[in-house]
C-alpha cells in the first residue's frame, strides 16, 4: 500500500477533528435533553400524579368513577417510567454522579434480571480515575456488548471485566453465545460491521485507544476496548 500523501494525512486529520467535535457535542445533547425530561416533564408528571390522588380522595361512592381515576393513576405511572427509562437511554446520570462502578453495576444486575442471563462483573476494588468522556466511551462499549449478546449471540452468560491500572483502562465483554460473524481487529473495515461497533471504534480512537471485536477460542464473542489514561 502506498505512502499517505501530506494531503491525505492532513484529510485524515481533519475528518477525525470533526468526528470528534460531531460526538462531543451529541452527548451534550442527550445530556441536556435527559436533564429536560427530568426537570420539566418529569417534575410535572409527579405533580399531576399527587394532584389525582388529592382529587380521587374527594370522589363520591361511585364505584365506575374510583375505577376510572385508578385507571388514570396506573397510566400515569407507566408514562413516568417510560420517561425515566428514556432519561437512562440518553445519559446515565449514575455514571456522571456515581462513577463507572456503580453505573456500570446496576447496569449489568438490570440486564441480568431483564433477560434471564447470567451475567457477571468484575470491577475494580477503587473507582477507575480517569475523564469523563473515557467513563462515556466504556458505557456505551457496554451497553453495544450487551446488546449484541441479545440480539444475535444466542449467550446464555456474559463476563463483563473492567481492568485499571496506571497506564491504562480496559472493559472486555465476553459471551458463550454463537462468536463474532466479523471480526474487528483494530484498523480492520469488514463487510457486514455494524455502524455501531464502527463509531465506537472510532470514539475509541480519538482518546488514542482500540476496540476489537473476535471470537474467543473457547467459544462466544469477545468485545474488548483499551484506552490509555492521559499523562498527568
């Protein structure tokens, strides 16, 4: 293959910059739009839910009305869970306030208890230090690894492990599902590689690590992503 020309690397260059500026300012937006629908719209959810119940108190004897106004309160309640869940999809608040290990806890437990997997963590015994766009990066790693092991991968376990030491931050999720259709070294383009895995790869990238994507030996996928901490 030939050399990249100083245009070309300049090209590169400048695409990654933007790549880079195109996913920051995106999980700004989830950010604020999350904040939104807890501000606003869940704020004002939990209001006319307190304002039923005062009203539901004050209704006569009348059974089709109790009923009705029981109706009422139950849709309420699933629409304010329908929210909070929309909120968590956006941007996981946890992981800004409560650090990667307890994000990324609740959130295996919650995939375990929702999917009938087994599904277990290793998490460091001190919270990772390192910036919150690394944190951003290894939950969204997760929750694609996660999400494959669903969709396709037929898994009926999932190892999910967070290395950290000075140098370094790894998350590795590993499946005893079907194994990787494609797999995804670092620099590798198959036919067929989700857009998700791509923009990860490339997320991954810009903070100067990898992400791969293979079948393990022994059987099932094995995503795996490597960032190397900033020098301090």
């Amino acid at each position: 293959m030939p050399d990249e020309t100083p245009d070309q690397a300049k090209h590169a260059a400048e695409l990654s910059d933007l790549l880079g500026h195109v996913v920051t300012s995106w999980d700004n937006d989830r950010r604020a739009l999350a904040r939104q629908l807890h501000d606003s719209l869940g704020s004002s959810l939990t209001a006319l839910t307190m304002h039923l119940g005062l009203l539901a108190a004050k209704l006569p004897p009348d059974q089709p009305l109790r009923d009705r106004a029981a109706q009422m309160k139950n849709l309420l309640h699933t629409i304010i869970e329908n929210n909070r869940q929309m909120q968590h999809k956006l941007w996981n608040d946890k992981l800004e306030f409560l650090g990667i290990k307890v994000a990324f806890s609740e959130l295996v437990t919650q995939f375990a208890q929702q999917y009938g997997i087994a599904a277990r963590h290793s998490l460091p015994e001190e919270e990772p230090a390192c910036p919150r766009e690394f944190g951003v990066v290894l939950l969204r790693v997760l929750e694609q690894g996660l999400s494959n092991v669903t969709a396709h991968s037929g898994a009926t376990a999932v190892d999910v492990i967070v290395d950290d030491n000075e140098d370094e931050i790894m998350l590795t999720v590993r499946d005893n599902g079907k194994g990787s259709t494609h797999d995804l070294a670092p620099g590798a383009t198959p036919d067929g590689e989700k857009y998700g895995l791509r923009l990860l790869r490339e997320r991954a990238r810009l903070l100067g690590g990898t992400l791969t994507l293979a079948t393990h030996p022994e059987g099932g996928a094995v995503l795996t992503v490597v960032l190397p901490k900033p020098a301090t």
